[in-house]
C-alpha cells in the first residue's frame, strides 16, 4: 500500500485517497485533470496494470467518467477518474497507451455522449449509428447527485485546493466552479 | 455401334438410378453411423429404422422454392448443378460391377475416369462464381486449388496400379488381381492405395478436406445461395463423387468383383461400402484441417511419396520384365 | 469481383462503408457475421482479405444489446437479479454473483457459511457446462462436429442437478442478497456427489481421443499467440489471460466468498496460443471439480439465506463499490453506485468476453482466415455478455 499511494507521484493530480479494498473494492482513488489521464495510463502500464473498464456516471457537476484498473500479479485496484462538464463532456482517449481502452470509450461515448478526443475509431459500438444523439445513460436535472454524496471519497492524501468535487462541506454555488476544474 | 448406343443409354438410366438410390441409402447410412457415434439414434421416425428419411428429405428439397440471387448470372447458376452431376454418370460406364458387368469396355477406362473427374471442380467454380457471393467465390478458389493438387497425386498413385497390372481397361486390372485379399494390388501398392485414399478424400472434398464448403469459416462454400434442387444436385454429386472415387479404389486396389463364395457384384458392393463407411467415419471423428495444411500435404508429402513409388514401380516393373520373362 | 463492386454490394451500411473507408487496393472485404456459423450468435466480424490472408480485422457488435445497465436505473435490486442471470448464458450463477456480491459488499451484508458453500458448488457446476459449452462449439468452429454432442451430454446432467436448487436450467436467477433462493436437498447433493468421478472419467476420454489429434493440434498451436503485453493493453482476464502465462484468477488473487479455505490450483500455460488457451479450460474443469468436492466435504449445515433477508422493495444504502468474481470467461466486475434511493443510481458491468474481443483485431492481423475463425473460437465468446 505504501508503495501503490506513490503510483502517481510527480503527475498533477486533483485528488488523490486511499480506498478501504474490502468495502470498496477499490484500494487507491485518483482524480485527475484532463491533461494528465493519458500520462497516468502510461504510468499504469509500465507498472503492469491492465484497464478492466472505463464506465461514466453522470452526476451534478458533470460527467465523471472512471477507470477501474488492476493488477495480475498484484491485489488492488485503482481507480481514476476524470471529470467531463455537461455542455462540453470532452476527455483524451488513453486508447493510443490501453488498446482495450478504444472500446470502453466507444461505449461511454455510446450511453453518456463523452467524447474522447484521439480515438481511432470513434464511432458508435453499442449502439445503432442512427441513435447517435441519444444518450440513455444521461439523467435529467431532477435525478442527478452530486458526486460528493454518492461517490467514496476514500481517506483523502492530497487535495488540490481548487478541487471541490469529493470536499464535503462544499461551499453553496461551488458546484458550476468544480465543473470547471 | 447402334448396340453399344442402346448399351451405353440403358446402364446411364440405370446408373442414374441406381445412383440415386445408393445415395439415398447412404444419407441413411451416413446419418445413422454418425449418430451412433455421437450416441444418439440418428433418423427414426419416417419408415422403419427411419429408412425413409432420407426420401422425406429429398422430397422436401424438390418442393421448395428455386431462389437465385439478384445479382447472379443465371445461366451459369443453374448450369452448375446440372454440370455437377452429369459427369459423375459418365464415370460409371467404364466401371466394372462384375465378371462382364459394365457398360463400356475401353482401354482407357482409367483415363476416362480421371478426365471427367476434372468436371466436378470445374461446376463448383462456375457455381461459386455465378452465385456473386463471397464466400461462395472464396469456396470455389478452395475448389480451384484443392482438385487441381489432389488430382496429381491420385493419377500418380493410379499409374502406379496400371504399371503393374499393364493396362488402363479396369476389367483387365480386376482381372490380374485374384480372389483372395493377397492377391490384390492393395498388397503390391499399398502406399499407393494409402495416397489414393487420402487424395480421394480431397477429391470429393469430404472431411476433413472439406475446405470448400467449410462451414465455420465459409457458412457454405461454394453452394452458399443454392436452395432447394438446386443445393440438392451438389449435395447427390458429392455422395454420386464418393461412390465413384470408392468404386474406382475397389477396382484398381481391391480385386473389384473378385472374391470368394459370393458373386462378383455383391463383393464389388461390399467392398465399396466399406471404403464409404470409411469416409463416413473421418468425417463424424475429425476436426478439418487447414487451407494451408491441406496444400502442404499434398505438395510436400503425397507428391513426392507419389513420384518416388511410380517410379520404383516402373523400374520394378522394368526389371522384372527383364529378368523374369527373358 | 473488384473491390469498387464490393463497394456498391455494401453501401448503405455505416461500419462497413467505414471499414471500407480503409481498404487497401485489390482486397476482397467479407462480412462475417451476424449471422454465420463460427461467429456462436449474433457478432459480426468484418474483414479485409488478400486471399486467404486477414489483413485487418474489425468486431462489429451490439446486436444482441439490451441495455442492461439502464435497466438497472428502474428495478430494485432484487428485481435486478433475474437480468444477470441472462447477461452470460454460460455462466450465468458467476453474474449472479458478482451483482449480488456488490450489493452485499455495499450494504455490508454477511452471507451465512453454507449459503457461500452453495454458491461456489453451484458457481463452479456452471463453471464447469460454461466450459463443456465452449469445448464443444470450439471443435465445432474448427469441423469436428462430434465433439459437441458428448460435451452437452455432461453439460445436460450439470443442467439437471442445477435445476433442482435453481428452478431454471441456463439464465440462472439463484442467487439472493444475502444468500441464496434454496438449500441444496440430499439427492442434489447424491447426484453431484456421482456426477463428480463421472466427469473424471470423462476428461482424460477427451483428452486421448480429442486433445491429443494430430489434426487440432496442428489447428491451435502456434495460432493466436497473445503475448502478456497485449493481455495487459487490452484486460485479457480468465483463461484467455491464464493461457498466456498470467497466473491471474479473481477467486485466488481478488478472494471472496469460501475460496481461500479452498485448495485449488490455477491452471496456467507459456504457450500463449490457442492450445494454451484450450489446455487452461480443459484443466480448470478438473481443478473444478476438485472445488466441488472439497466443499462438498466441508460445507456446514445451516441456514442459506441471512436472517432478514432484503425484501425485493428493499434500497441499496447510498454509496459505491466495485466487486469482481472470477466467471467462466473472466473477470466479472460489477460497479454499483446507490443514491440510496428506490432504483440503484448506475450499475457499469465489466464483461470479460467484450475485453478478450477486443483484442482480436490485432490478434487476427495477418492470420489465415481459418486462423481467425480458430482465434475467434479460443476467447470463448458469449454474445449476450459482450453486448450486455
């Protein structure tokens, strides 16, 4: 554990905790910016990670759009997350460092309507072609949470100050902010 | 010669016949051993045994419906079939049944069967092309390069048989081999028999070198879009095919009609059935091989296996010639 | 046939009018799929062919999808149940499992101990006809048609030992939150108690007369080779990822359940091709069967469902976790975020079939077309699972 916290040292990172495994199913939770998600996969997989799914939830703040990878020779799991903002939900694809992430994207662009700029065939999978602005995973105002309330926040290690999203005694209004982070 | 005329038309009707009726027994047959072997009872509910499935079977596939696809060419499409199974007719005729049982008596028997033989590929090609499908295009280039190589090691490993007994009529090769299994020419060539077998099989594409029609990987070969009578003509020539490729072995390898205590054509007829019951159980017991695989064990194994017996035959042959009858 | 005809022939369809956008000149592009024989329901498989030659390959899937996890978003937890059992035909208890087992993971629920010992003996039963499945479509994709019928013949007393506990014999709804829907009675445990040295002697039967042919030795070794690196790239998990020399099993790495108490070995191969991958399956089966056994012999009497059990109105506490179990096919991963609401807030499915598919368009590069189909056959795809 000691050595998974230091994963992701020296990358800019938003938000960084550990994760109770036997709750959770998750032993490390990452936040990151936009900007550092293909350097964090590539981190990964020269630590051996391989990328088990890429799902999105949407929430108040916006998309937030998780990574769960793991270990074959080790236990763990680690979480990375990124946040994609409801008028323009727009992250890079990871799909050039994990193969396997092309698809994953495909189908959270599919059900959410993220786009991941670099994928290299970034057409619909799951869905039919002709259904391309439906999104059916997307929730109505009325039903969406925010992230703070339903997500595991974990036991927090950093915290960028500018990051609110998993805060959780968020100051009122501090919602549009964080969606901008 | 008007003779020979009404002698040739009256065993091809009776070959027809004869053909359809021995490849209904063996889609009995075929069904019921492979069902044994995959334990379970096969056909059983039309007829006694389920004997009359078969003819259920072919009497559905004449009623339903010709379809062509929209964009086939319809002369060749429905020239293929036609194709397919008139040669596999004319192979009979020089085949001796038993002691004078034959329809045509020429010394070129053997060769008449290898040349019409080429015909069977030459229809799947004009179905697979006619058919403007993919996979059944795909199916007919397997064809291509399937018959094309199989047909040089078994005319090879046939010449061997004709070297020794000295001549291409089959009656007269029939004739130099005796009554007993050790007189056959199986026990002068086996390996002969062994590559004729084994091209035979690829021959009339029957697992496992039934590349062609594949079905995992080509839904259906060369036959994909053919329905009805259409797919059944390909589907009788390939038994028609089997009889005549065992027909053929039994002849040159087996003693044809020669046997002891029974008459000639009861051994011929068992003798042949025994060789497609063989080729019944390679198809229920085997996985298919490869395309690639297929041509290397013709090109690297049965050709070469083929040259060097024709040739030790022939020096064989020569020698004995020599020393023995000086 | 020039390719500009194929063109024309396949217009009007968006993936292969984009998969032909890439076509190289004089190549032949054939649609695999969605309906033909090797592709096991309803996958389409687009290829470009010089020949026999794949020169590139593309899955096509989302036929069979039904969305799933937007289900998830109108149903109750209970209710969610019966949906998992007809995610994976195959294994369909392993769903089952992994839905239930983040529920309970989430809500903190304890499962009573026989209520786990049941689970894995009826996990690993399905575990076991999930294979005898594959065993035999595979052999049927590379023409042995034989095969099949005996793998469904043991498949078939699987199904009907199965059937007593379980009411149903392939989409599998048995399992409960907190346990499971009924105890195993004394003549399932007789039956699987004889089922067990039956289907020993079955395996070294199929070993000599099918594993060991010369034919489908030639077939799968040195096919597919995936080295641990494309595992990795892509999440290859189960025997996929075991065939390539990555001892990775979520019952043994990630344990849950009885599986620590539990002696078994994780069968692995170097070969990495498709050999690797089919001698992975055949020995899980035995190591499977040694599971049941053990706990068989170790299971308590008791109770199998936990006492007060959530009703089907009852709400997921508010929350997230993520939980994975070891399925036929791979790692089954269920992450379930609850608002604490009625409804679940979103339930993401991690398929193993959809990460071992989608290796295959670099797997298949440059392979044989019979190759492919021989490749396609070895990541023992379920359909419905990958589609969701």
């Amino acid at each position: 554990m000691a050595e998974l916290k230091n994963l992701f040292d020296g990358l800019s990172l938003d938000y960084l905790a550990a994760c109770d495994y036997a709750k959770t199913g998750q032993s490390l939770l990452a936040f990151v910016p936009a900007g550092t998600l293909v350097a964090a996969a590539k981190r990964l997989l020269a630590d051996g990670w391989h990328l088990e799914d890429i799902g999105a939830l949407d929430c108040v703040e916006g998309y937030v759009v998780s990574y769960h990878f793991a270990h074959y020779e080790r236990p763990g799991r680690v979480t990375v997350r990124a946040l994609a903002a409801h008028d323009k939900p727009e992250l890079p694809s990871i799909a050039g460092v994990y193969g396997g992430a092309e698809w994953h994207e495909r189908e959270v662009r599919d059900f959410h309507g993220v786009v991941f700029a670099g994928n290299p065939n970034f057409v619909p999978l799951l869905l039919d072609p002709d259904m391309a602005e439906c999104f059916p995973l997307r929730k109505d105002e009325k039903t969406r949470m925010k992230a703070r309330e339903i997500l595991e926040a974990g036991e927090a290690l950093f915290v960028r100050p500018s990051f609110t999203l998993m805060t959780p005694d968020a100051p009122a209004g501090g919602d549009a902010a964080a969606a901008k982070a | 010669m008007p003779t020979e005329l009404i002698r040739i038309l009256i065993s091809l009707v009776a070959f027809a016949a004869a053909v359809g009726l021995i490849a209904l027994v063996m889609v009995w047959v075929e069904r019921k051993v492979c069902g044994h072997i995959q334990r379970r009872p096969g056909p059983y509910e039309v007829g006694p045994w389920g004997l009359l499935q078969p003819l259920a079977d072919a009497l559905k596939l004449m009623g339903k419906q010709l379809v062509m696809p929209d964009q086939a060419d319809p002369f060749l499409y429905w020239l293929a079939p036609i194709l397919v199974f008139v040669p596999v007719l004319l192979l009979y005729l020089p085949l001796p049944v038993g002691d004078g049982l034959y329809a045509l008596d020429i010394n070129l028997g053997v060769l008449l069967i290898i040349a019409f033989a080429g015909f069977t590929g030459l229809s799947m090609i004009l179905g697979g092309w006619a058919q403007n499908n993919k996979y059944a295009l795909l199916g007919a280039a397997r064809t291509v390069s399937q018959s094309v190589a199989y047909e040089i090691p078994m005319l090879l490993s046939v010449l061997a048989v004709c070297f020794v007994s000295g001549s291409l009529n089959m009656a007269a090769v029939v004739k130099e081999q005796g009554t007993w299994p050790w007189n056959w020419n199986v026990m002068t060539q086996p390996l002969a028999f062994v590559i004729y077998i084994v091209s035979a099989l690829g021959e009339t594409n029957r697992a496992p070198f039934d590349l062609p029609e594949a079905e995992s990987e080509l839904t259906a070969g060369y036959h994909t879009e053919y329905s009805g009578m259409g797919f059944g003509m390909f589907f009788l020539a390939e038994y028609a095919n089997m009889i005549v490729v065992a027909s053929v072995a039994t002849v040159l390898f087996l003693g044809g009609w020669q046997g002891p205590v029974l008459p000639g054509p009861l051994w011929f007829l068992l003798k042949v059935s025994l060789l497609v019951l063989l080729f019944v159980f390679f198809r229920w017991t085997y996985p298919r091989v490869r395309f690639d695989q297929l041509l290397n064990i013709n090109w690297k194994w049965l050709m070469p296996l083929a040259v060097a017996n024709l040739a030790l035959t022939a020096f064989f042959v020569k020698v004995a010639q020599y020393a023995f009858v000086k | 046939m020039t390719r500009n005809a194929d063109m024309e022939q396949v217009a009007g369809d968006f993936y292969a009018e984009n998969f032909a956008k890439d076509a190289s000149e004089g190549s032949l592009i054939l649609n695999l799929g969605p309906q033909h024989p090797s592709t096991h329901g309803v996958l389409r498989v687009l290829v470009e062919l010089d020949g026999e030659y794949v020169l590139r390959a593309e899955p096509v899937i989302g036929y069979l999808h039904r969305m799933h996890e937007k289900m998830a978003e109108v149903k109750t937890a209970a209710q969610y149940i019966p949906n998992m059992g007809r995610v994976d035909y195959g294994h369909a208890i392993a769903w089952n499992w992994a839905f239930v087992g983040a529920v309970e993971r989430l809500a903190g629920i304890e499962v009573p101990p026989r209520a786990e010992y049941v689970r894995v003996i009826t996990c690993e039963l399905n575990r076991i006809a999930s294979h005898l499945l594959w065993w035999g479509a595979y052999l049927l994709d590379l023409g042995a048609f034989t095969p099949i019928m005996y793998a469904f013949d043991d498949r078939e007393k699987i199904l009907d030992i199965l059937q007593s506990p379980t009411g149903a014999r392939l989409t599998f709804s048995y399992f409960r939150i907190g346990g499971v829907a009924r105890d195993l009675d004394e003549d399932c445990v007789k039956a699987i108690r004889e089922f067990i040295p039956w289907m020993r002697s079955r395996l070294p039967m199929y070993k000599e007369f099918v594993s060991d042919n010369i034919i489908l030795r030639r077939r799968i070794e040195g096919v597919g080779v995936f080295e641990p690196d494309l595992c990795r790239r892509y999440g290859a998990t189960g025997p996929v990822s075991r065939g390539s020399g990555l001892a990775y099993d979520v019952r043994r790495d990630e344990p849950y359940s009885v599986y620590p108490k539990l002696d078994f070995v994780v069968p692995t191969s170097d070969l990495m091709d498709a050999r690797g991958r089919y001698d992975v399956r055949m020995e899980e089966m035995a190591q499977s069967l040694n599971i049941i056994e053990s706990c068989l012999d170790q299971m308590p009497e008791g109770d199998t469902l936990v006492k007060g059990a959530p009703k089907p109105s009852w709400k997921v506490p508010k929350g997230e976790t993520y939980f994975a179990v070891e399925g036929g096919r791979g790692k089954i991963g269920v992450h379930l975020v609850s608002d604490g609401g009625k409804n679940m807030y979103r339930v993401k499915l991690r398929s193993p079939s959809y990460s071992n598919l989608s290796l295959f368009a670099e797997a298949s590069r440059g392979t044989l077309l019979a190759d492919a189909v021989a490749i396609l056959g070895s990541l023992d795809l379920i359909i419905p699972e990958i589609d969701r």
